[in-house]
C-alpha cells in the first residue's frame, strides 16, 4: 500500500512540475504521507526533477 503511495506522489509532482506553488504544495503533503526510507528515494527524484526545472529549488526546502 505505501509503495502505491510513493508511485502516486512521483506521478502527482511530474504532473505539477510546471508551477512552482503546486509543487510545493504536493511536496508538502508528501513529506507527511510518505515512510521515511521513501522520503530519502522522493529527494533523489525531486533533484532529478530540479535539474530540468531549476525554479522548483524553492521546495527544496521542504525535504529536511
């Protein structure tokens, strides 16, 4: 179940990676749905997602 949760939340963040407020907002929720280990695979697929869209760094912030 939470392994769908994570595929969900990847799928939801490429979809909003065009607006900066989206995606803080789905980075937020994600924070608090996900398992800490699935935390840790999100940050390494949200620096992927920075690296096409630098604006997006912004929400970096929420990943501590």
């Amino acid at each position: 179940m939470a392994r769908a949760m994570f595929k969900y939340t990847k799928m939801i963040l490429k979809k909003v990676s065009f607006d900066t407020n989206l995606f803080c907002t789905e980075v937020k929720k994600a924070m608090e749905r996900l398992l800490p280990y699935e935390i840790e695979e999100l940050k390494v697929f949200i620096e992927s997602l920075i690296k096409i869209n630098p604006d997006l760094r912004r929400c970096s912030v929420y990943l501590v």
